[in-house]
C-alpha cells in the first residue's frame, strides 16, 4: 500500500483516553474500525464494549455507518496533510438483554382486585 492511502486515525474513549494513532488503509470499512477498536480496548476500563455494535463512531458531529469506508467518512476539508483525524467512541452495551428480562416481566399477568361493599 502505498503511504498516501493510509489514513492515520486516533480513537477517543469516553474518559479523554486515546487509542492510537494508527494507519488505516482508505478502503477499510467502519465495522472494521470497530473490530480493531474492540480487539484494543484497554481493560481497565468500567465500560468494556463485547461486540461491534456496542460501539458507535463519531466523526465531524456524525455518526458513521458500518458499511462506510475511512475515505468517505474523511471531512470535506480534510486535516492537514499528514495529520491525525480524531473520532470519539461512544459505548452503548446491547438492551437485548435488558429488553428481553423487561417482556418476560410484562407477559406476567397482572391481577387486579377490587372489591365493593354495600350496605
């Protein structure tokens, strides 16, 4: 690969941490970024991402979509030659879980009593 292909990408955590800077190539996909991230996430941290889809990726105030590549998600006016673009990390663990305890608290039936005294 040649070096102008390469893009040189840091991660920012949600605690001011960084990961990186590291050289993608410009055909690399968001998932891919992802899985990278995923693979380098300090374990230290209280929030630990488990798949992909745990993570979102922000960059120029958007949120990139995994099909994208780095080229098509480089800001218009691109950082100065040789510079490092800075995309935020944002965790959100998967509500599957959480949702499916949730239905399963909901399909109980709720039994409601009244009763009435005339006299």
């Amino acid at each position: 690969m040649p070096d102008e292909d390469l893009v040189e990408l840091k991660f920012r955590l949600y605690d001011g941490t960084d990961i990186g800077p590291i050289g993608y190539s410009s055909a690399s996909t968001v998932a891919m970024l992802k899985e990278r991230i995923i693979s380098e996430w300090p374990r230290d941290k209280k929030i630990v991402p488990k798949v992909a889809n745990d993570v979102k990726l922000i960059s120029g105030g958007k949120i990139l979509e995994n099909t994208k590549t780095v080229a098509q998600c480089r800001p218009p006016f691109d950082e100065l030659p040789g510079g490092i673009i800075t995309m935020h990390v944002v965790v959100q663990p998967s509500l599957a879980k959480a949702k499916s305890e949730k239905k399963i608290d909901d399909e109980t039936p709720k039994k409601t009593c009244c009763s009435c005294s005339i006299m």
